[in-house]
C-alpha cells in the first residue's frame, strides 16, 4: 500500500505547487481561512475537523483578549488569522503615519486591508460601540452553565470577567463551580497509599490578575502567560510569535460526558458503584502561570533599544493520578518491569479513616504540587524585525502530601529527580521580503535516564513578496531535551511526555487566493526520532473558492504515514494525540474519560504498532441564498490501515449539516447534524454517533445578551460499553448570559 500511496502524495504535492507559483497568499499559521463571528463559530471549525485542537485553543485565547490595533506589536497583529508580514508591516506603517487607528475600516479605505481580510479578523479586535479611550470604565461579564438529563449534582458553571479602567489598567478573573473535582489528597500510612476525599461541588478560582500595560513597560499581578523568541526556550503564551507577557482569563467548555463513577474494588468485595451512569464535564482550562511578570519594553539606546522582562510563579498543581511514583519504594523510575515503580494507589477517604474503602481510577489529583518558577528575557532590537535575546528559566516541585517523597514518573511532561530549567538565545533578522528566526536551547534536569539535559535548536525562514508567503523550518531536538514549556514547533508524538523532544524534521507551509476566489492552503512536514530513525510524514493541502455571491465549495486532502519506509507487514495506523494521558506542562490535566479511550496506566502502552498510513478526503459546500441565512455541507472520508483488514483499509467517515440564520438584527438561531463513524463496515468497534443542537442568542441590549443551546446526541454503535451507557441519547442544555459595558 505504501508505494502506492506515495504515488499519490507525490502527484498532489506537484499540483499544489504547480497552483501556487504565481499566486497571492495569505498567513499560514492556521489550517484555513478564520472567518468567524465569535468563539461559537471557531468550536464549529474544531468539532468539524477543520481546525485542530491546538488552533482553536490559540484562536479562543486571541478573540477573549482581543487585539488594539493602536497599540499592538508586530509579532501581536501576525497572531490574527489571515495576516502575513505584508499586511502587518503596511498596518504598522499607517499607524506611523497616521498617529492612531480609532476605526479599523480606514485601512480598507487606505488599501492597507482587503475588506474581506479585515472582516475576517474583526472578531478578534478590540473594537466596540464605545471608544475605551473615552470610557472612564468599560468591560465584559460572561456567565455560562450546562445541565445534562440524568445528573442531579448541582451544575457545573464558569463566570468571567473584565474590566478596563484609566487607559492602561486591566482586573480579570474566571471563576468555576465544578462537581468532578476530588477533595485534599493525604498520604495514609496505614494502607501505603494516597487517600483523597470525594468529589463535590466546589467553587474554584484559577484565573484573576490585575494588570498594568503601556507602550513601554508593563507589569501584571495573578494569572498570566509568557513566551519569547521561537518558544524553545519558554513559551505558554499560544502564540506564534510571542514576545512578553498575556493577561489569562481563558476557558474551554468540552461537549463530552464524563464517567460518574471512577472506582474500583479497592478492599472491597466489588466496584460500589455503576460505572455505565455518565453526568456533565466540568469547564476546563489551560495553566498559565501565577505569580508577576514585569517588562520594560522599550529602552531607547543610540541605536535600537533593549527589552527586559522577568516572571516569577508559585502555582498550586493538579496531576493524572498515573503520573506520580513513590521513591522511597522505586529507587529506577524507568523500570517498568518493577511494580513499586507503578503509582501509588488512591483510595476513597472515609470516616472512620480505616473503614474498608474502594480506590479512585483515571481521576486528576488537585493541588498535589506547587511549582516555583522564574525567569526572564533580555534583549536588543535593531528594529522590529531584526533582534537577539536570551531567555532563561528555572523551575522547582514542591510536594504537598506529607510522609511520603513523591516523584514525576518518566512519561509526565515534568522531569523526576527535582529542580529543572532551561536556558537559550535567540536571533532574527528581517530585510525586504525575507525574515530569518533561530533560537538554540539547553535543558537541564536531575534525572538518570536519560539525565542532565539536551540540547534543541529551531530555524525558520519567511519569504514574503507582493501578496506571497512561504514558511520553511527546520528543527532538532535532543533525546536529552526535556522542556515542559517549550511549545516550539513540533509533531504530534511525544518522548517522555513531551513533543519537543526526540525529534528532528522539517517543515513547509504555503497559502494563496488565486484570482481574489480560490483560496489555498498546504503543508508538508517530515520527521524522525533522534535516536530510533523512523521517518514519519504529514501533508494536506485545502482549497475553498468562492464560485459566486452564493455558493463556496471546498476540497481538502490529507496524508500522514507513521512509518515511511515500507515494513512488509500489516500496519495500523493511530493518532499519538489522542492518547488520553497526553497533557503538557501547559496544558489542562487530563479529562478523557477511559470508556472511550481505555487510557493506560504504563507509559507507551497505547502508541505500540502506530506505524500505519491514514488518507483523507473531504468536501464541503457552502451556500448563503441570502444575506440573513446561510448553510453548510461537509463530508470527510478516511482510509486507515487497520491490522483487521489485511490487504484493505479501514473506511471512516463523518457528515455534517450546519444552518445559521438571522431573521432581525439581535437575533441569531443555528442548528447543526453531524454523524460520526469510527468503522463504516463495523458498528462494534470504535464510535458511531449522531449529534446535534439547536442555539438561540437574542441581543437585548448591548449588556444584556441571554443565549440558549439544546443538544441531542446517539451512540450508535455496538461496543459493550455504549450498550451498557446511560443515558442513551444525550440531551444538553446549555445558558448564558453575556454583556458589555
């Protein structure tokens, strides 16, 4: 099937790069054009496959903070989806010329932005009825809840705010009331084992920062992100090309029941309760940091000026209960034939506290450890391209539960043995058409196999010309290199927990919109293990055209093979980010729940065998018969080698049908269908569902707006499991409330 299939791979790639010669191009870091009215319509593009996981975290944390077209840098504004260096560089020009950007629509009168570029990132603008420079205050309040049919807990909710006062002053927060929460882990000598009390309603306030931001220093108290250079060296930011620090008031809903009951026997006869009962997730989040972060931005030298910022954290740290082990009975964490390397059992804490008792499976851990961490950036910029920088971080675990030495085991995205950091130096430089980036890192750590830190390094080129962009990287990361906050570029796969690390490989994306109607996306990427050669490969190219006023249709095609070279034997192909303890030091704990993804307790366990091909096919078709209504048709098509059909492929699909329309100004009603097929020709393997829901939003007033959702969802398939589930369907009921002042 390989040399096949690389026939067809390599036919696309000549048709893609036949297309683009010639042709104007828009930015690349994001899989399609963004042309979004709110975080709604980008958790659409997630859910239909359109843009990955990663993407619309990033795109959710853009359009919450919004963006000040008057004030923000070079490397904010080509953050926004569909800029290139082109469009920021002539933004950055006007607003030199012209002093401020009060109203975004100039640029399209100036010809600095098509008008469809700035409608595309209008959502992601800081831009309202009300000028902020003429408020004395000015904000946003959301509240948001879910009840599901069969869950009698109290619901979970999120509430966030922000407020905007004197020009540069900022206070935020997001608060949540979850119910899947555990209670305070203790250590209980009498069983050798973690106890933890058990999960309730509970009000949590992970986010809430206070903050101080002008054009030349800026300091911010509480929640907050930060990232410099290539993120090699640090990054938690989400963006592309971060430079400083990033107010955090960000969550993320999740449309997935989660299993009510986590137990297992324990010291009892059998598992106490029913492990088929399901009942509503609690709103996630990704960690940032917290602590203070201060910068001065812009120290104006003779020539060019010099940048300097430092951040300090103490954050309390929730943990997959997997990924901890116990020292003082492991002396090797990388034995994984020694079962006192395994993790400490968690039970049920019951009054009396030696009353036989169930433990806890697949459940994360609250405030296990603190993490301290510092670090900071100097820098010195010749212009706003052109620049070099160090960064330099170090970071500490702090344990809490008391009589027993508890560690990170080898698969946590933090390293064991203690107190870990890394160092690095950065460089760009940027003239005409072309822009050069390289950061170098090294790692350190105390652990023994493999120990003391590596080395990574990370090249990128931009070539821009007229309307044209081309992204070419290259990058190598050691064995050694174990950076939890590196979010450099990288594949899927991990090492340790870790994407950037255990890798070499290169990387090629290109976009254009030919003839002002077609627009084309592709990209090419080529890696490898450092240490076990085994050449894998990701490849898509998507073209959408506007082939009238009405209709839009659209054709993607995808490749990605685990294993280049061919094995001469059955090959199945998985995808290593779906595993369900993936979760990076950046990340939110892990929240899959193990009915669908049956996560192990062992690291490696689930990526054994990936070494198959998966192509994709799919078509969409958008249509607007008119300016208040328009829809959506799509189909994706999957064929994966599956070991269970030798000499064939695997036939996945997935449909979807998506309505919006609004009758009158403040009123806006969406419904959307998908069905979901894991195994076309098998219903008791993988998942087989049909979803949908129904949305009304209604604009009262500009601080009064109520929305309303209702989903449906049937599980299909056959598995024992889904049998077994309950409820079967799903019925959802999502409200919120919304305003702006």
């Amino acid at each position: 099937m390989t040399e096949r299939l690389w026939r067809a791979l390599v036919v696309a790639l000549a048709t893609v790069l036949t297309l683009t010669v010639g042709g104007p191009a828009h930015a690349i870091e994001y899989e399609i054009f963004i042309d979004v009215d709110d975080d709604d319509d980008l958790y659409e593009l997630y859910t239909s496959g359109q843009i990955s996981e990663g993407t619309y975290d990033t795109l959710v944390d853009l359009m919450r903070r919004g963006t000040d077209l008057d004030t923000a840098a070079r490397e904010d504004l080509y953050a926004l989806p569909n800029l290139t260096y082109v469009d920021v560089d002539r933004i950055l020009a006007y607003r030199a010329e012209a002093g401020h950007i009060h109203d975004p629509a100039a640029l399209v009168t100036a010809g600095v932005l098509s008008e469809l570029t700035l409608s595309s990132i209008a959502a992601f603008l800081t831009v309202g009825e009300v000028d902020p420079r003429k408020a004395p205050v000015n904000g946003s309040i959301r509240y948001q809840t879910v009840w599901t049919v069969g869950d009698n807990r109290a619901p979970p909710m999120v509430l966030q705010a922000r407020v905007n006062t004197l020009q540069h002053l900022t206070l935020g927060m997001a608060g949540f009331l979850t119910h899947n929460r555990l209670g305070p882990v203790a250590w209980d000598p009498n069983r050798d084992a973690l106890s933890a009390e058990i999960d309730r309603p509970r009000v949590r306030l992970p986010k809430a920062f206070i903050q101080w931001d002008t054009p030349e220093y800026g300091v911010i108290l509480g929640s907050y992100r930060v990232g410099f250079g290539q993120r090699l060296t640090f990054d938690n930011s989400g963006r592309y090309t971060p430079n400083g620090f990033f107010l955090d008031d960000s969550y993320l809903r999740r449309v997935k029941l989660t299993r009510l009951c986590k137990e297992s026997t324990g010291e009892l006869d059998g598992v106490p309760c029913d492990t088929s009962k399901y009942g509503s997730p609690d709103y996630r989040f990704r960690y940032g940091l917290l602590g203070v972060a201060a910068g001065a931005k812009h120290i104006s030298l003779p020539k060019g000026w010099l940048q300097l910022y430092g951040f300090f954290s103490f954050q309390p740290r929730d943990i997959y209960q997997y990924q901890v082990y116990d020292t003082d009975r492991c002396s090797d964490p990388t034995d994984s034939d020694n079962p006192d390397c395994s993790a400490p059992p968690v039970f049920k804490r019951r009054d009396p506290l030696l009353a036989e008792s169930s433990e806890y499976s697949f459940q994360t851990l609250p405030n296990l450890f603190d993490l301290m961490l510092g670090g900071g950036n100097f820098s010195w910029f010749h212009d706003r391209r052109t620049h070099v920088g160090v960064t330099g971080y170090g970071a500490a675990p702090r344990w809490r539960a008391q009589g027993v030495d508890l560690d990170f085991r080898p698969y946590s995205p933090f390293p064991y043995g203690g107190a870990f950091g890394a160092v690095g130096a950065d460089a760009s430089w940027g003239y005409r058409w072309a822009d050069l980036f390289v950061e170098v890192a090294r790692s350190f750590d105390n652990q023994t196999k493999p120990g003391g830190g590596g080395m990574g390094t990370v090249v990128r080129h931009t070539a821009t010309w007229d309307v044209h962009e081309i992204e070419v990287s290259a990058r190598y990361y050691d064995k050694k290199f174990n950076n939890p906050f590196s979010r450099s570029i990288a594949a899927a796969d991990q090492n340790a927990g870790l994407r950037a690390s255990n890798e070499a490989g290169g990387r090629v994306r290109y976009s254009a919109q030919l003839a002002d109607r077609v627009t084309l996306r592709t990209f090419l990427d080529v890696w490898s293990d450092v240490d076990r050669p085994r050449p894998q490969v990701k490849f898509y190219a998507r073209a959408d055209a506007q082939a009238t006023d009405w209709f839009r249709p659209g054709l993607w095609f995808q490749v990605q093979d685990r294993d280049i070279g061919d094995n001469g034997g059955v090959e199945s192909y998985c995808d290593l980010g779906d595993n369900a303890y993936d979760v990076d030091a950046n990340g939110s704990t892990v929240t899959e729940d193990p009915q669908d993804t049956m996560p192990s307790t062992e690291p490696g366990a689930t990526v054994v065998g990936c070494t198959g091909e998966r192509y994709s096919m799919t078509a969409r078709m958008r249509f607007d018969p008119h300016r208040r209504v328009w829809m959506q048709l799509q189909w994706r098509h999957d064929f994966t080698e599956d070991s269970d059909y030798p000499g064939s492929v695997r036939h996945d699909g997935a449909g979807i049908f998506l309505i919006t329309t609004n009758p009158i100004d403040p009123l806006r009603i969406r419904m959307r269908w998908r069905y979901y097929d894991d195994d076309i020709q098998n219903r008791a393997r993988y998942e087989q569902s049909v979803w949908g829901y129904f949305d009304v939003s209604y604009r009262v007033r500009r601080w009064f707006v109520p929305r309303v959702r209702y989903d449906l969802i049937f599980r299909l398939d056959r598995r024992d499991a889904t049998l077994a589930r309950s409820p079967n369907p799903e019925h959802w009921l999502w409200f919120e409330v919304s305003s702006r002042f």
